[in-house]
C-alpha cells in the first residue's frame, strides 16, 4: 500500500534480515548460502529454517490473493 509507513520496518528490523525477507520473497532462486548464514548468526539453523518456512507461505498467499483479485475483476 502506499500509505504504509516503512519506517516502522527500518526501525524494527536489522539489514541484513531486510536483505534476506525481500532475497527470500521475491527472488528465491537469487538466494545463497552466503545471504543465509549472515542473518541472525545467532539463532539456530531449524530457527532460520522456521522462518524460510513463513516466508515462503506468506509468498505463497500473496500470490493466491493476487489471482483472486483478478478473478473477481474479470467476474464483476
């Protein structure tokens, strides 16, 4: 949305954790090994897997909610 404010993001949320959601979200076969184990160092592997996990539902609702939207435009 555009009136969604980022910089509640900036703030909450370290760089190299942006670089790793947005890598993850939007370009998942741009994603390293290198990208991986520089975000949260100190949270274990099954933790980072966990998140991979979320990240990738949440890539996948997304994208269910964007079909939707534009099977209900072609209906109406």
């Amino acid at each position: 949305y555009d009136d969604y404010d980022y910089g509640e993001v900036n703030q909450l949320l370290e760089r190299n954790l942006k670089i790793y959601i947005k890598t993850v979200a939007c370009y998942p076969e741009k994603t390293t090994k290198q990208i991986y184990t520089q975000f949260w160092r100190h949270f274990k592997h099954s933790e980072k897997v966990h998140i991979n996990l979320l990240l990738l539902e949440a890539r996948m609702q997304a994208a269910l909610l964007y079909a939707l939207r534009a099977v209900t435009r072609y209906m109406t």
